[in-house]
C-alpha cells in the first residue's frame, strides 16, 4: 500500500504552531514511507474564510522548506485542493447517502433550532438535534419539498450500539452511539458541506492511507468511521497527535508567548530551527539526540516513535535551539540574514561594517529580532550616560575620571585592538589598583550605551577609534562636572 496522507487547514486565521507540527508529521511520515504528502484547504467556512489566511498556508511551506505533493491541475503548477471547488463532489455522496436510507433531509427552521436549544438549557436535558425530521411520513416530506422550503441532509447516526475503531497512538476505542452527535449536518442549505463530510468524502477521494491529526479532533472520529461505514467505505489508518501544551498544563495559546509562524519568523527564529524543534514537540528519536536536518527527520521519523502523552511547547528550549543554530552558520550567511533586520529597524549596514559586526554577536544573539538593539550603538550614537552609570562600584568619582582619562589616552596611542590593546589594558587596571572590568564598565557604556554588550575592544575597532574616543570624551565632560561640583 503506497502511503498518503494530507494536510487540511482551514484559512480562517494564521497558521498555529500545532497546526504546523501536524503538517510536519504527515510530511515526514510520507517521506519515510515514499509516498505522498497532499495540501488541502478546508475552506468550506465562507464566512470565516479570508485570502490573507491562505496566503499565510502558502508562506508558512515556503519559508519552513517542505512542500506537498500534488494537487488537482495535472501536469502544471502544484496547487493544493481547494474544497470549495469540489461542491458537487460533495452533493453527489449526500444524495447517495439519503437513496441508501443512510441520511435525511431535515427541514427545521433555525428559529425551531433556536428554540430547541433553549429548552434543552432550560430542562438541562440532552442536547443536540431531536430528530424531528427523521421519521417524516412520505407524504410530509414531499409536501415540504413542493413548498420551496429550504433544508439540509443529516446523517443517520445509529440510535443503539457502540462504534469501535483503532487509533494507532492510543490503542482501541469504543464509543456508545448513544453518545455521539446525534444526526449532524453533512450539507448545509447553501449547498457546502460541513467539516464532517467534506472530510470524509475528500480522505476516500484521494486515497489517504492515514489520518494523522491533534487529539482535539479525536471526539470526531467516531462520527466520522459511522460516515465511512454508510458510504460502504474503509476507514484509513488514524493517528491522533498529542495536544501541544504549555508549562502550565493549558493548551499552547498566545497567553503563553508567540503561537502563529508568522510569529515566530517575525521574532528572528531561523526555518530551520523552528522545524527542528517543532518535530521533537511529541516525537523523539532516542533519549539524547537532538539536533536533525530535515532530510534527516525524512529518513528517520516513524510512528512507533510519537509520544501520546501531551506536550509541551517550551520556548526557553527553543531559544536554545534556535541560538545553537545561529553559531551554525557561516558569518556570510548570518549576514545575509541579519541585513533585512536592521534594514526593516532604519539602520543601513554597509558589506565592510556588517561583516566586522557579526563575529562579535554571533556567539551571543538567539534571534535576529535582538540584532538591531544589540548593535544599535554603530549606527548611532546613544543617549549621553548619566553620571552614576559611569562610576564603578566602590569606585570614588575622580578615580573613575583618571581611569576614562588614561583608557582614552591609550587607546588614541594603540595601532589597533588586538592582544596588544587587551594586555595593555590590564596592565592599566593593575597600576590603577581596579579590576579590568571596573576599569573598562565606564568605557563600555560611554561607546555602546549599555553594561551589557559585543566584545568592546572588536567593537572598537568595528566603529572606528576615533569615533568611539569622541563618546568617551563626552562621558568624560559628564565626569568632570560632577567631580569639580564636589
């Protein structure tokens, strides 16, 4: 049996992270199997549906690097299945459905709906449909038809018994019929199917092997063998995924931190990382490795392998990830990668000036959205310090003047700022009695605006001497006023 298995989001808002753990499994499955990974959008909703969600679908594939496999244009570009064009698809199946006796047409109004469900609230009795149209005489059916109302087909669901089916994860389940939806809606009176039988229709259609989805989706399936059952169909293998959690216990949400792709991209997380991690959300290949190029996952992702318990999403590990995969790259890449952000933060880095800056972050950046902040100084010059920054702990006021006074004047006399400068340097904070960094603290926010920041002396040498001295000699200025005030 070739292997096919598909991804079906709805373009109702942007792409979740649990979402793209899914897609992500399915496409490593296939690709493990050599078979096939097929796109198919759900958009079926067309009152939540929206071009900007289907445009994020496509952004998300293509920035995190997999794609799919197939899709209904033959021969030309690979576009995914759209359900909406496949209406009559749908209708077809329904109608086949209510000629085996397997489904109905159902003509309560929504104002009768409206009312049901205000007294099954009130009396705290069951809830869901009654059934009021499934036992319509012959007469009373065609009476409504000839009249023009409007109507939708529901399934049948069986009023005894129990459906039982195999979960490849979670072992053997059996769910009394007693307990499931009664009689849901396969199509709607605008003529759309709903999720249940587009769902179902387009899995046959297509022959998907496998259904690989979040556990949320797990109350649905027994619905959804009773549909294949009354097509006459095989249900494909499924696989219900582990939920993605957050520490707390709580379904992963935007209360616990960024939750969309376009999120993470916007933050400075790296595809490849994302992915990386994203694939070790549920699923581990042994209790030590971690790190996986994705044609590494390709060849050794596999079921047996998925953890059932939820997950937990933790974004203090993906920072870890993702700066691992910052020191992976090479300078010449990083750059390439880092120039659109400081670009998009108003900052021109020329070729000379960003291939000096990047050795000096790239041991200490985790996401590019932290670059411009961290090397904002070479662009520009920061706020004058204020007189209490510049004075060391334990430190009196004039000693902490003599020692800008005495680093300016050696850094105007260095040829440049390699070893020579650093063992000058703590020669200097030796014969001042000071610790080499209380000695170089003033000086570090005097040219960089802050105490935490890239290697000073590359800095130094990145931004020019000359440059970085003119701002000392400003904190020198602040210094100098305070110490004659006192």
């Amino acid at each position: 049996m070739s292997v096919r298995v598909r991804y079906a989001p709805s373009p109702t808002g942007f792409q979740h992270i649990g979402g793209v753990r899914t897609a992500l499994y399915n496409y490593l499955f296939a690709r493990s199997q050599g078979g096939r990974f097929i796109l198919r959008i759900e958009d079926t909703d067309r009152e939540r549906y929206t071009e900007e969600a289907v445009k994020d679908i496509y952004d998300t594939f293509e920035w995190l690097g997999f794609h799919w496999d197939e899709g209904p244009d033959v021969g030309g570009p690979c576009q995914p299945y759209f359900q909406s064009q496949r209406l009559p698809q749908y209708a077809e199946r329904a109608a086949e459905l209510v000629e085996k006796g397997r489904a109905y047409r159902c003509y309560c109004t929504s104002e009768r709906l409206a009312k049901l469900r205000e007294e099954q609230a009130s009396s705290k009795s069951g809830q869901g449909y009654d059934r009021h149209c499934r036992a319509l005489r012959d007469a009373e059916r065609g009476r409504l038809e000839a009249s023009g109302v409007s109507s939708v087909i529901r399934l049948k669901v069986p009023l005894e018994g129990a459906t039982s089916f195999t979960d490849t994860l979670l072992g053997d389940i059996t769910v009394e019929n007693a307990d499931i939806n009664p009689d849901p809606v396969l199509i709607k009176s605008d003529g759309f199917p709903t999720y249940h039988m587009a769902n179902v229709v387009d899995d046959h259609l297509m022959g998907i092997t496998h259904i690989m989805r979040a556990q949320e989706w797990l109350p649905s399936a027994p619905l959804h063998v009773i549909l294949y059952r009354a097509f006459g169909w095989e249900p494909p293998k499924l696989c219900h995924l582990p939920m993605v959690m957050g520490k707390d216990g709580q379904k992963l949400s935007k209360r616990h931190g960024a939750t969309s792709v376009r999120d993470f991209r916007r933050l400075g997380y790296l595809p490849d990382a994302l992915v990386n991690y994203i694939a070790l959300v549920g699923w581990s290949y042994d209790d030590s490795r971690e790190f996986f190029s994705l044609g590494e996952l390709e060849k050794l992702f596999s079921l047996e392998k998925i953890n059932k318990s939820p997950a937990v999403f933790d974004y203090q590990k993906l920072d870890w990830f993702n700066g691992s995969y910052m020191r992976k790259q090479t300078p010449e890449h990083l750059a390439d990668l880092i120039e659109p952000v400081l670009a998009e933060a108003g900052f021109t880095a020329e070729a000379e000036l960003l291939r000096k800056i990047v050795p000096l972050i790239q041991e200490r950046v985790k996401l590019l959205s932290e670059v411009p902040e961290m090397v904002r100084f070479f662009f520009e010059d920061p706020a004058p310090p204020a007189f209490e920054a510049l004075i060391p702990k334990k430190t009196e006021p004039a000693k902490a003047l003599e020692a800008l006074h005495r680093v300016d004047d050696l850094l105007g006399r260095l040829p440049d700022m390699g070893e020579e400068a650093e063992a000058k340097l703590r020669a200097l904070a030796e014969e001042l009695d000071m610790k080499l960094g209380d000695l170089l603290m003033p000086v570090r926010i005097a040219v960089t605006g802050s105490k935490v920041s890239p290697p000073l002396l590359g800095s130094i040498a990145a931004m020019g001497v000359e440059r970085a001295r003119a701002r000392i000699a400003r904190a020198i200025q602040i210094l100098a006023k305070s110490v004659g005030r006192s």
